[in-house]
C-alpha cells in the first residue's frame, strides 16, 4: 500500500542540489529513507532541462548515477535501468569540457551502454560509502565482486585504493585460516568428546534455560531493522507535517536530522518550504487511496479492543458510511469505514497545527468500529473542517506481525495476505537462516497472547496442518511494546 503522492516538486538550482549530495554523503545512507533518496535523483533529472553541456553538467550527471547507484544496491531501482538527465533547454553557451565521468565520454547522455559503465559506477558507489564510513571492512570484497572490480583498475583512484583495500583483507583472511587449520582439525575430535560430555551432564533446567539464551540472540538479530522501522515512521511523521503545512510544518524533519545526522543549527535554521501548489487534505498521510483495496471478506473472532483515534473526514468528503452530519455523532455509536479506504489509527487527536498523532494501527475499508466520544472539529491548513473521533477498534488492527523466514519467497507473500486480511499490519518479511525447521509465534508481552494464538492458527496451512505453538518471552530484556508479535518459521518444504 502505498500513499497518495505528492505533487511535483519545483526546480532546484544546482548549487542547492550539491549542498544536498554533501548532506547525504555526511552518512552512508544506512539510515536516510529511500523516498529522500528517490526525490534527489528526480531532483537531479529534471535539474537537467537548466545546465548546459560542459563541466557542470558532468557534475551533475555524476551526482544521478551515484544515487541512482545506491539506490539500486539498496534494491529500490531496478538494476540495468539508469536514467537519463532531461534534455538541456536554455540558451547559456556550452561550458568547456573537461575530464569525464568514469568511462562515459563528455556529453554523452546514456553511460549505460557498456557494462563496463555501469559496473564502474556500482564500484564507485561501494567505495564512497567505504570511504564515508571511515573505512568500514563491511563494504570491501572478495570472491568474484572483487573480480569484477579489479577490471577497473586504473578508472577512478576512490576504486583503486577501494580493490587494494580489499586485496589485502582477502590475503589476510586466507593466511589467518592457513595458520589456524592445522590446529582446528586437532581441536575438532577434542571438541566433540567435551561437547558430549558436557551436554550429558546438565540439568533439564540448564538446557531450557539455553535455549531460551539462544532463542534471545536470534530475536535481537532483528532488533536493527525495527529500528529502521521507527526511522522510517519518524520520516513519514515529518512527510506529514509538511504536507500539512504551519508555523511548526518543519520541527519533525529537523527533529530527525539532528537524530540521524550532523546537521549544524545554523544549516537547521536556514530549511525552509515553499511550494506553488494547494495542499490538498487527502495527502495528509491518514488515508491510502491508490489502488482501492477490497472489502476484507471475512470477519476473523475478535479477541480484545484498542483505543485510538480515527480521521473520519468531513461531511463533503466522508470517509465512514452515513448520511448525518459528522458533528452529530456520539459516543456509543458503531460506524463503517468506506469501502475503498484505509486509515491510519492514532494515538491522539491532531496538534494545533494540525501535526498528526503518532501512529499505532491501520483500519481496513469496510471494518466497523464503536465511537467512544463525539468527533472533534480540526482546521487543516487549506481552511476545512476535518473531523477526528476517538473510537474502539478490534486488537487486531492495532497489532503488528514480522515475519522472519526461510525457503520460499512465493510462499511467504502468501503468508502475508493471509495475516493482512484478517486486519493486521504485517511490514515486509525478512529472510533468516536462523529461522531453519522453526515454526513458532513469539510474543514479549500477556497482553498480547490471544492474538498470538489467532496468528498460529491462521497460519497453519504453513505448517502441516498444525497450529503454530506460541512461545512466551516475557523475561526478554529489551521487549517492545504491546501490540508486537513475531513469526518465525521454515517454508523450506513441500
């Protein structure tokens, strides 16, 4: 799903748009979101229609591939498609030329056209960020990328210091194994028989308590990508506040570059918006409306209750059932979403400058729920009414699955739709090998244990029949919050 998207974003000189290459470069992008990174490299196409040919140019169409480069190691563009700057417009003489980039010729509008191009161009995205990041041994390569690599010796100094970098970590590793090997064949036979030994003797209590231990280590495994989770629902709060506008418009993106970055408060004091086009009250971020999702067909038992407070809209643009002005409703009173829409369920009303509330749920079309309160009247930035309403909504749309798998990609996007149509919010799946000949459901919370069996019933389809067993994790030592369940299981077989 995916939201309403904004409307086109004005021309950016080219001095602005290097100031922006900078900033980004600042972090190696493991935690910038990947809308900031597809909105510069539009930025930097459409940039093309005002540079002429010549110097700037070149540095212009530098700065697209390398984030078009990212983007695509990042997989949110596909490989073999790089694109173009817009054709050159004005009326300025050419600049003279000088230099080129990597393998393409001064002027040339498509680098694509050899392989070796484009792999000169992953290459040098790989070794700025090796670079950027104080010279992380992550990034460096071997086996038959750093092949690849070596084929462009000689291209770029950043490459070159990058494939020596990571030639000689590759004749390290092999020298470290040499000299251990020896003593490892010897070691495994001793190894074995303590191991043995070991495990003969301990207690029930003692094994359980391992694994358990175990069990602990694998779940921190996805520990970083919850916390790009949360970056990302800070950067869809920021997206939200500027598209709602205001005096504070802009004091969640500052909040989350200096989180993320080492923006300076005199850079933080120098952001401002300007935009040329009427905001329009659907694109707030509390509503997906393309495509049109369908009715949920069936109605799963409902277990528990979450408060909440739901966008209800206005009455010239009503997105629950009815016919009565929004403002007569009253608490006690039940209410059906509309088909064709899905709102986000908050934590709060509005702010005074119509900031909205964190997120804690997602309502599907169709569902129904109670008012707990009469809808209160907020005046968004284009001068309408909109209406928000406090309301009690089944446990499951309040709930989030991750899902952590092996085995079968196609599998698991089916495993996805089933959770999804019964109400929950279930982010893209994540592949584990850790999660071999496992089928379990874990909760860190009591609150959360009858959804959790909801979820191991749901998905036993994907386990020979049977219900996924639940595993509690209430003495883990960095739980999150309630409403957090994860599965985790093997779709390796038949």
């Amino acid at each position: 799903m995916t939201e309403a998207a904004p409307g086109a974003s004005p021309a950016v000189g080219l001095s602005q748009l290097r100031q922006h290459h900078l900033a980004l470069m600042a972090d190696p992008l493991k935690k910038a979101s990947g809308q900031e990174c597809e909105s510069f490299v539009r930025d930097l196409i459409d940039a093309g229609r005002d540079v002429a040919p010549g110097r700037d140019r070149e540095a212009l169409r530098k700065m697209l591939y390398f984030w078009t480069a990212e983007a695509v190691n990042r997989g949110e563009r596909p490989r073999g498609e790089l694109p173009a700057l817009l054709p050159y417009t004005g009326t300025a003489p050419a600049q003279p030329e000088k230099g080129a980039l990597l393998t393409a010729p001064i002027g040339a509008e498509q680098i694509e056209a050899t392989p070796e191009t484009r792999a000169a161009i992953r290459i040098g995205a790989l070794a700025r960020q090796w670079r950027i990041s104080g010279r992380d041994v992550g990034y460096l390569l071997n086996g038959d990328a750093l092949k690849e690599a070596a084929t462009l010796t000689g291209v770029d100094p950043e490459i070159d210091q990058f494939i020596e970098a990571s030639r000689k970590r590759v004749r390290r590793q092999t020298i470290a194994a040499a000299s251990f090997y020896i003593l490892l064949l010897g070691a495994i036979a001793i190894a074995a028989t303590v191991v043995a030994f070991y495990y003969r003797g301990l207690s029930e209590e003692r094994r359980v308590a391992l694994k358990d231990r175990e069990t602990a280590f694998q779940t921190m495994s996805v520990a970083n990508s919850r916390e790009s989770a949360a970056t990302r629902n800070e950067a869809r709060a920021a997206i939200e506040a500027l598209n709602a506008g205001g005096e504070n418009s802009l004091g969640p993106l500052k909040k989350l570059l200096q989180r993320i970055g080492d923006a300076q408060s005199a850079e933080l004091d120098n952001l401002a918006v300007k935009s040329t086009q009427a905001i329009n009250p659907t694109s707030s971020g509390n509503i997906v409306q393309s495509p049109p999702q369908q009715v949920i067909q069936r109605t799963p038992p409902s277990v528990g209750t979450c408060d909440g407070v739901l966008w209800l809209g206005n009455d010239t643009q009503r997105l629950i059932a009815g016919a009565a002005p929004l403002a007569s409703l009253q608490g006690n009173e039940t209410i059906k979403v509309n088909d064709n829409a899905n709102i986000r369920l908050r934590n709060g009303m509005p702010s005074a400058a119509y900031l909205m509330a964190p997120q804690i749920g997602l309502v599907p079309g169709g569902a129904t729920l109670v008012l707990t309160g009469k809808p209160e009247a907020h005046r968004s930035p284009t001068g309408s009414d909109q209406y928000f309403a406090p309301v009690k909504a089944p446990q499951e749309f309040c709930t989030r699955v991750y899902v952590q798998y092996f085995g079968d990609s196609a599998k698991v996007q089916s495993l996805r739709t089933d959770l999804g149509d019964l109400g929950f919010e279930v982010p893209q799946a994540q592949k584990l090998d850790s999660t071999r000949q496992l089928a379990e459901v874990r909760i860190f919370q009591a609150a959360d244990l009858p959804m959790a069996k909801l979820v191991g019933s749901t998905l036993k389809t994907f386990n020979n029949g049977k219900d996924l067993p639940v595993r509690e994790l209430f003495n883990f030592p960095t739980k999150p919050a309630a409403g957090t369940i994860e599965v985790w299981i093997d779709l390796s077989g038949p």
